[in-house]
C-alpha cells in the first residue's frame, strides 16, 4: 500500500511538472522597441487580436534593438525564438553553430524603392544621370545595382555618387545634387518637398527585381522538438493576421493609430497600400528567395573566405508546411516554393 502510495504520488508530482513547464510562456524576442512602420508589426498585430491565444501560445514579447543582442539572448536562453537578420545566421551556421533554424518570417524584405526626377519616367531612362548610394559596397549599393541590371539598365553607364544615411541621399536628390537614389518608403513618405519627384520602382517591384530576405525569425533545433506545438500554433497566428490584414488593410491602420500615436494617419494609410503585397500570408519562406539571398550575401565583403552553407543548414520548411496543410496556400501573394 505504502509502495502504491509513493507512485501515486511519484504520478502526481510529474504530472504537475508537465503541466507547469506547458504553462511557462513562449519568448520570441523581436528588435523593435515599438510597433515598427513595416510588416514587422504583424506581431504586435496578432499579439493586440488575440491571433496566438487563439492557437494556444502564451506568447511573451523581449524587446531588444539589434540583431546581436536579439542573438545574444537567444543563446543565452532568454527567448525561444529571435527575428535577426539573414546575414547573421548565415554566418553563424558557417562558422559551427548547427542548432539555429530559420522557421518563418514575419517582414522578408526592407520596404525599398528607387525615387528620382520626374525626368526619369523609367529605370530605362538611368543611363546618363546620376545615382545616390550610402557607400560603394552597402546594402543599398548592391540591392540598386542588381534592380538596375535586372531592369536593363548597363549600370557603367549610371554615375554612382556615395553620399551616406538614407535622409542625406533623399535630402540631395531633393536638392538636385542626384537625379535617383534608392530609400526606404518611410524616408519618402518623411520629405517634406516631393515636387519634380516621383517613385521609379516601387517597394513590390523593387523586391522581385532583388528578392533578398532581410530577416527570418529563428529557433534552436531543442525548441523545434520539445516545443513543436507552439512554434506550429506561432506560424498558423503570424499567417492567419498576416491574410487578415492583406485582406482588409484597415485591420492594420486602425491598429496602428492607436499603437503610434505619433504618425499621421495619411502616413499609415500610404504604408497599408504599399504593404498589399508584403504580408507573409504564406509564412514567407521560400526556398528559391531564400536561396538567391544567400548567393547574394556570399558576394559581399563579409563573407570572403566564409564556409558556404546549404539551405537545410539554416532553414527548417516544417512549420509552415504543416500551417499551410491546415490553413491551405494563400494566391495573394508570398510565393511557396521548396
């Protein structure tokens, strides 16, 4: 009897175990310290709906402000999962750490647009004038110069002209010291003086001319096994908002009032319209993007010399192909391939 007892007991304490580890929350560790002016917000998004309550993830949001410190704490164990940015993982991956999978993304690229004279209706019309970059080399650099090439454009032909932050390059085409530039859509949306300008290529057909995913939202290979669930039930949430919102964009301008107070609400209204085709509806891993970002990045000066990595080193499709096979595949936008 006594024996019986014990084990009984034995049940009750491990049973209470389980259950107390199931009730611990789900740290996703994100690098924006506020609802950021990108598709990012999807998070913040699904966290203010209810989207992750609903699958069941008690989820907990760690706000840090860069990528190191989002690995940082990763690595630390102070999140189960961390938005960083493609380049870090890869490097990471290349250099031994072969724990780190990359499960889904809530905002695969930089919202960039090439803006420029009206005197340059089309990027066919480059050729001969001048184009601001931060510096020969940088990320907008090589981004603009694959835009431009992919647009036909013999970029020998272009004047590169190095001018910094991306304010100092749209204050000098404003100035007419550069005919074009590359920047984001928030700094376009911020110039006060648009006369004479106009967007050449906008944010949609910028990242299909270069479609480099900037950041991925990564686990350990432990959190994909002892927390399955949860990072399954994080991925159907991200992708059920993420439908939501490029369904009806309102959703996410109405959220985003209340969330920044200190934009305007024409601002918001601009970026709804420009993120219609931006939302991850599908999870925002594709293999064949994916693949061109890691080509991409290899030719950068980082990775000189760096061991290249395979795509299943880095990437684990499991999460969004099991949402996908509930939810079904969106044809809004976000393309699957494997």
């Amino acid at each position: 009897m006594k024996l019986t007892k014990n084990i009984a007991l034995a049940s009750t304490i491990a049973l209470l175990a389980a259950g107390a580890a199931q009730a611990e929350p789900f740290r996703m560790i994100v690098t924006d310290l506020e609802p950021p002016l990108v598709p990012n917000s999807i998070i913040d998004f699904a966290v203010a709906g209810g989207y992750f309550t609903a699958e069941g993830v008690d989820l907990e949001l760690v706000r840090v402000e860069q990528t190191p410190s989002a690995l940082a704490a990763i690595q630390a164990g102070e999140g189960e999962m961390a938005n960083i940015s493609v380049d870090s993982l890869l490097q990471l991956v290349a250099n031994g750490a072969d724990d780190l999978r990359a499960v889904l993304t809530p905002n695969k690229a930089l919202p960039y647009q090439i803006i420029g004279k009206d005197s340059i209706a089309t990027l066919a019309d480059m050729e001969g004038h001048s184009f601001g970059v931060g510096r020969v080399g940088s990320l907008d650099y090589s981004l603009s110069l694959n835009v431009l090439s992919t647009g036909g454009v013999d970029t020998d032909k272009v004047e590169i002209v190095a001018l910094g932050q991306p304010a100092v390059r749209a204050q000098a085409l404003s100035a007419g010291q550069v005919d074009a530039t590359t920047v984001s859509l928030g700094i376009w949306l911020s110039l006060p003086e648009k006369d004479g300008l106009h967007i050449i290529t906008n944010v949609d057909d910028f990242y299909a001319a270069a479609p480099v995913v900037n950041k991925v939202n990564i686990v350990t290979l432990a959190t994909l096994q002892n927390r399955q669930a949860e990072v399954d039930g994080i991925t159907r949430a991200v992708i059920r908002a993420s439908r939501d919102v490029a369904e009806n964009s309102q959703l996410w301008v109405d959220f985003m009032t209340t969330a920044r107070p200190d934009v305007s609400a024409e601002t918001l209204d601009a970026l709804a319209a420009a993120f219609t085709q931006s939302w991850s509806v599908n999870g925002g891993l594709s293999a064949d993007e994916l693949n061109f970002t890691a080509e991409w990045a290899y030719k950068g000066e980082e990775f000189v010399g760096v061991r290249p990595v395979t795509l299943n080193e880095w990437v684990d499709f499991g999460p969004i192909d099991r949402a996908l096979e509930s939810l079904g595949t969106s044809d809004i936008s976000d393309a699957v391939t494997r």
